[in-house]
C-alpha cells in the first residue's frame, strides 16, 4: 500500500512506515513565530528555560502589528529583539520583510518533505512547495522552542482532482472558495489535503500558495500540491539545501476523493460571515462596497497586485470607495515598484501601505466602520474579523477586489 504526502513526510522524521492515524512525537525542521513569540517565550521563563533548541532552525518576524501601534505593542516588539539577541536566534527579519507566510517562502525556510509549525494558522501555506507546514498554539510552541519535537496524531488525506483549464480571470482563489461552498468548511478536518490534476500542475506557484494557504479554512492541518519542476525552479537560489520533487504514490489510501471541474467556473465571492457563504459574485452584483482590500498572505503577491493593476489602468477607483493595498513582502513591494505595478495601482487611487496583515485580523489600520462593506482578498470574514462587529467582509480574488472597487459596488471581473 502506497502512502500520501503526509505519511511520507511522518515516515522520513520517525525513520520508519507510519500510517494515518497514528500518533507520533516527531522532530521539527523548523519553527516560526510572529508577534506570538512574546507569549510562548513568557511560559518558558515560568518553566525556568531560557535557551532554546536549535537557534538555527527558528525563524521570528514582526507582521501583525507593524509599525507598532501601541506603547504595550512597541514593548512586546522590543522584549522579542532582546531575547532574539540572548539566544542567538539565527533567523531574526523583525518588521522588514513582511508577512510570515510569504517571507518563509521567499527566504526558503520551507522545503519539500519538511515539518514545519508556526504560531499562525495560515502555516499550511508551505504545503504549497511540499512542506507539512501548520499552525500550532503559543504553549505547543513553548514546548517545541525547548525541545524541538512534538505530538502529532498523522492526519488522513482528502484528495481535490482539478480538473479542466481555468477561464481567462477566474484564479485559484475562486477554486478554493468554490470548494468551500460545494463541500463544506470542514470537509478537511484534521485532516491533510492534497490539491492535483492538470489545472493544479498548470497552476503557478503563487496560485498554489493561496489555495495552500486556505486549507485551514476548509479543516485542514496540512495543504499540499505535488512538488514539481516550477517549485525545484522557484526554489532556486532560496534554498540552503538541495530541494526535491515530492508526490502521493498512485496507490496512497485516502479518506475521500472528490473531482473539480474548473473549466466553467466562474468568479466566486464568499458572503458574510463564512468563507463557506459562497456564491457567483454575479449573484452578489451591485452590492454597494465602502472599502476594497488587496494583500495578505493570500492574495498579496506580486501576480495578484499585477492583475489589479490591468483592472485599473488608466482607471480610477470609485471616490467613495477606499483601496488599501498591502503587499504580502518587501521583496513583493520591490518587484511590484519596479515592474510598474505600484505606480499603476496608485495613480488609480490605491493607498499604498507597508508589507503586513494591515486590517486583515482586525489589528490596527484600515478598519471597518458598523455598517460599512468590504470587499477583501484576505482569507476570512467572520464577523467583526475586520473592525466592527457591524461591518461586512466579502471575500474574492484580485481580480473580483479591483473591478469592485473601480465600481464602488461588487462586480464580476469579467465585465470589465
């Protein structure tokens, strides 16, 4: 019997076969903390620890509060440059480079076959490239800064075959919600899943990595696409090691299966206050929206910002509709400066704002008003996700998040 992506990965750490179900202590190749490191290194000091396991494999940046919006944030940032300097933390990119997600990949800390965890449950991004990456809380990662390992009951996989070509527009983010809406929130719950089939393989890696990035939204712990020539290609010059290629056996066992048809999907839009509320955004038409918001660790990369930027030039967005857009990295930023993109999005009216989440979890910039609308290429939209409780997160690709804001109202790509 063959083995997924997951069992593969768990067999290599433990040096033995292991199957779904099982549950393992295993070896982590690398950990990732945001501003949540304050709390995790808080419960090592009430343990008396105050060293870590490996300085070389833990990576610590700054993203959800940047700059520091509060005298107790700027505190907790200067707490975290402190012990970043008593431990020897190797892998220390502070409030420069932008969101963790992003910044792990570009700076190749995410590799095919790797387990990674992270204090954010958007880690399972780095399934993207063929690594096990998820998200873990602040006491679990306590624990793992001390010793270096942790408990895992190995997950069952849920196989999505992606059938067809994609139409011109419609990107991978739509695919991801539409999933969400046909099958439910928790189709994968607890458990690992894996994204294959010709429009997967077509896919780029940026396309991959927001659909990877979203697979917590619909349960999931692990999401994977098969490692292939594009991602040993982008991982070129990243990567401190040798990367891999990495796939499923063809006879792997899985929970279930289920078939994607993409070649007739349209623009989707999921309403609030569920990214499972998914719908046609042509159902959802007209809609009057007071804010757009392009960026976050799923939709900010430098192919999203570039298909706003066809949307809008020579265009204006709707004066009474306020774009935010928010680069998920420096390096992101840089690239969107010099290609033209930046330039494009704000002489369209765009505000230009620094690489991190911005109002994606509520934080501190660019909050919604009670009553006011939003249409976002964030990853969720509970209710008072962004701002007030009164407000509405729509969720759709930047395609669907350009042409609404062009019009003051959501509207189908399509049509413009």
């Amino acid at each position: 019997m063959g083995q997924t992506i997951a069992e593969k990965i768990f067999s290599e750490k433990l040096s033995r076969p292991v199957r779904a179900g099982e549950y393992v202590i295993a070896p982590i190749d690398c950990a990732m903390l945001h501003e949540g490191f304050v709390r995790s290194w808080m419960q090592l000091m009430s343990a008396g620890v105050s060293t870590v396991w490996d300085p070389d494999k833990i990576v610590v940046l700054f993203d959800h509060y940047v700059p520091a919006p509060t005298e107790r944030m700027a505190s907790a940032h200067m707490m975290v440059r402190n012990v970043i300097q008593a431990t020897g933390i190797k892998h220390y990119y502070g409030e420069r480079e932008g969101i963790c997600h992003q910044v792990m990949i570009e700076k190749g800390h995410a590799l095919p076959g790797a387990l990674v965890v992270g204090t954010d449950s958007h880690t399972c991004s780095y399934g993207a490239l063929g690594a096990a990456g998820t998200g873990i809380g602040t006491t679990e990662m306590a624990y793992v800064l001390a010793r270096g390992e942790l408990w895992f009951r190995v997950p069952e996989t849920v196989k999505f075959a992606l059938r067809g070509k994609l139409p011109k527009i419609v990107a991978s983010k739509d695919i991801l919600l539409h999933i969400a809406g046909r099958f439910g929130v928790e189709i994968a719950q607890y458990k690992s899943a894996e994204f294959v089939g010709e429009a997967a393989d077509a896919m780029s890696i940026e396309g991959r990595i927001t659909m990877s990035n979203m697979a917590v939204e619909i349960g999931a712990k692990f999401g994977f696409f098969n490692t292939d020539d594009k991602t040993l290609e982008y991982l070129k010059g990243r990567a401190a090691v040798p990367s891999r290629k990495l796939a499923a056996d063809a006879d792997a066992a899985y929970a279930s299966a289920y078939d994607v048809d993409v070649s007739d999907l349209e623009p989707q839009v999921a309403c609030p206050h569920s990214v499972g509320n998914v719908k046609p955004v042509r159902e959802a038409q007209g809609t009057p929206v007071n804010q757009a918001l392009l960026g976050s660790c799923t939709n900010g990369r430098l192919e999203d910002l570039r298909v706003a930027a066809e949307i809008l030039k020579g265009r204006s967005v709707n004066r009474f509709t306020r774009l935010y857009v928010y680069p998920a990295s420096r390096e992101v930023y840089i690239d969107a400066m010099k290609s033209g993109v930046i330039q494009t999005l704000s002489e369209a009216g765009a505000i230009i704002c620094n690489p991190c989440c911005g109002p994606c979890f509520g934080g501190h910039a660019g909050l919604l008003a009670p009553g006011e609308r939003c249409i976002s290429s964030t990853n969720r939209n509970f209710k008072g996700r962004m701002g007030s409780a009164d407000a509405e997160v729509y969720l759709a690709s930047p395609a669907t998040v350009a042409a609404s804001a062009l019009r003051g109202a959501i509207t189908d790509p399509r049509e413009v």
